[in-house]
C-alpha cells in the first residue's frame, strides 16, 4: 500500500533537497507534483486542493524560506499535514461505563464487516471480557453460517436464529439474552448490500434505536478507494457513524480512502484490518502511517 505515492513523494523530495536555497516558485513547483502524485494515488480532490492549500500556507513564510534546510522544513509540514490527513491522534474505542458496550458494526457487502466482526471479539476476550456476537445479517443465510463458524473458531458465543426473519427483532432478543448472561460488549453484524438503498438504511436506522449502541463503526474495504469514502459520507449523513475501521489494508490499495475517509466524514478511522486472519486487526496511528508514506 502506498507504494507509488511513497516513490513519487521520495522523488519530489529529492529535487527539493537538490536545490538548496528555495524560492517561492519552487515551492509552489513541488506543491503541483505532490497535488499530482495525491491524486493519483486517489485521494478525493477536495481533500487535495485544502491539503496544498494548507501546506503552501506554512511553507511560503519567511522563516521557512531563509532557514538553514528549507527543504527539510517543507517535508516536515508535509508530514504534519499528512498525519492531520489520517486523523491526528489514535482515536479509541469508546467501552461504556455501564456494560454492556454495544457495537453496531455497518458497512457494504464485501467490505469485511462479519470477519472484523469475529476479530473485533477475539480482541475482547483477549482482555478477559466475556463478547457475544450477534447475526443480525438476514440478507443471507450463509452470513449466519459465516459468523457462526467464526464464532466456534475463537469461541465466542454467537445469538443467532433460522426462525426469527426481522432482524430488530433478533436485536431485541440479543439484547436481553446478553442482559441475562452478562455478556460484554456486543457486537453486531448488520446487513450489507451491493450498494446503499432506502430499505437498508432504515433497517438500520431501527436496529440503531434499539440497541442504542456506544459505536457505530463503519467498515470500509481500502482497495475500493474513493468508493470507500463516498459510502461512509453517505452512511454517516443517514445514520451517523462513530468510527471507521479499514479492511484490506495488506493488500496494494493506492491510499485513498485512509487518505481521505477522516476529512469527508468528520469521522476517524479507530482500526485496521490487515490480513485474513483473526488476528488482523490493529490499532491505527495516524503518525505511524504517514511516516511509512514518507518511506
Ligand atoms: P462482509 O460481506 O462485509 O461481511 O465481508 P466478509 O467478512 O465476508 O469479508 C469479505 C472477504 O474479505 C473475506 O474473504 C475476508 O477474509 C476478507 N477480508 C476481510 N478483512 C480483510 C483484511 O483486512 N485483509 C484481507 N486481505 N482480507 C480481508
């Protein structure tokens, strides 16, 4: 991942550093090549346009002009700028004072939300909670088979019913069996489409005000790029989401949507899946991220 806009950036810099004394105008050169290099790596082009708008800002000034290594300040703003890109700080998971926490996991088909689902769960009972799934996916038949499997694989519980057809209703009872057994937090896996549609989006809208969940995490996959943005903007306008959590992130997607994701929702990015496994999901530093861009 990030591979070419890592060797491109390295590039830019290269020249940058070349040169020494800098000028406005050539500032203003490499900000044009970062801006290319950005877009081609997918990144939403509103996203670009504030990011070199807020670079040129700090990097035109005097201070930074006349220094001893201008070009190492421009990188250094660039870097800055890159973390603000990705969220600024590790944003946690928020766990509520009064168990259970419950997580409503969101997202399209495909995206990876019943195997981030069963990790997300893994990680709990790793900390010695006692998670119950729930498969409140009644799109498909095999999505309560999936989570079910998954569930014996780390042994977790998964509430989970062939007879019940509503999927509120299978919350409600989850919901009290949960209460009952004092299982902590819980964890949703809700329906996927192919894309966003009205049914979808007030299925959810009912399962969000029955399970009044402390999170509401959206699951993106990163190779869909801009795609990836587009749902979460959209999924965020309709039913609010507290989070995101990045699929893919192992694979060669350009960047784009960890790129873009935070500033087009307002919402950051919490964690990120990096492999098939169960045990692929980690924690995701902004500062960590944009140093790996840098190379
Ligand atoms: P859902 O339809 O959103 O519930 O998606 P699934 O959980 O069924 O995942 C779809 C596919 O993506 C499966 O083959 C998963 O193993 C795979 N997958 C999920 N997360 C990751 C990840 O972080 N990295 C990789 N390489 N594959 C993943």
């Amino acid at each position: 991942m990030f591979e070419a806009l890592t060797e491109k950036l390295d590039a830019i810099f290269k020249k940058l550093k070349g040169r020494g004394i800098l000028k406005e105008e050539d500032v203003d050169a490499a900000l044009k090549e970062i801006r290319i290099a950005l877009l081609e790596a997918d990144v939403n082009f509103k996203v670009v346009k504030s990011f070199i708008e807020r670079v040129r800002q700090k990097a035109i000034g005097k201070e930074i002009l006349e220094s001893l290594s201008p070009a190492q300040q421009v990188i250094k703003i660039v870097y800055d700028e890159l973390c603000e890109l990705l969220g600024g700080t590790t944003a946690k998971i928020n766990l509520s004072p009064n168990p259970p926490t419950i997580f409503m996991m969101v997202g399209l088909h495909g995206s990876g939300k019943t195997t981030t689902s069963a990790k997300l769960a893994r990680i709990f009972k790793k900390q010695g909670r006692r998670p119950m799934l729930v498969a409140a996916d009644l799109q498909r038949p095999a999505a309560i088979d999936q989570l079910v499997t998954l569930g014996k694989q780390i042994d977790i519980p998964v509430f989970h019913s062939y007879e019940i057809k509503d999927p509120r209703q299978v919350c409600r009872e989850a919901l009290k069996k949960a209460l009952i057994d004092r299982m902590d937090p819980v964890i949703v896996d809700t329906a996927g489409r192919m894309h966003v549609d009205e049914e979808l989006m007030t299925e959810l809208k009912d399962i969000k005000e029955i399970l009044n969940p402390h999170e509401i995490l959206f699951v993106a996959d990163a190779m869909t790029g801009q795609d990836a943005v587009n749902i979460a903007k959209s999924f965020n306008e309709k039913i609010g989401i507290t989070g995101v959590i990045l699929t893919k992130m192992d694979g060669d997607a350009r960047g784009g949507a960890a790129l873009s994701i935070k500033e087009v929702t307002g919402k950051p990015i919490k964690l990120i899946g990096t492999g098939e496994k169960l045990d692929a999901l980690e924690e995701f530093y902004p500062d960590r991220m944009a140093n790996r861009i840098l190379g």
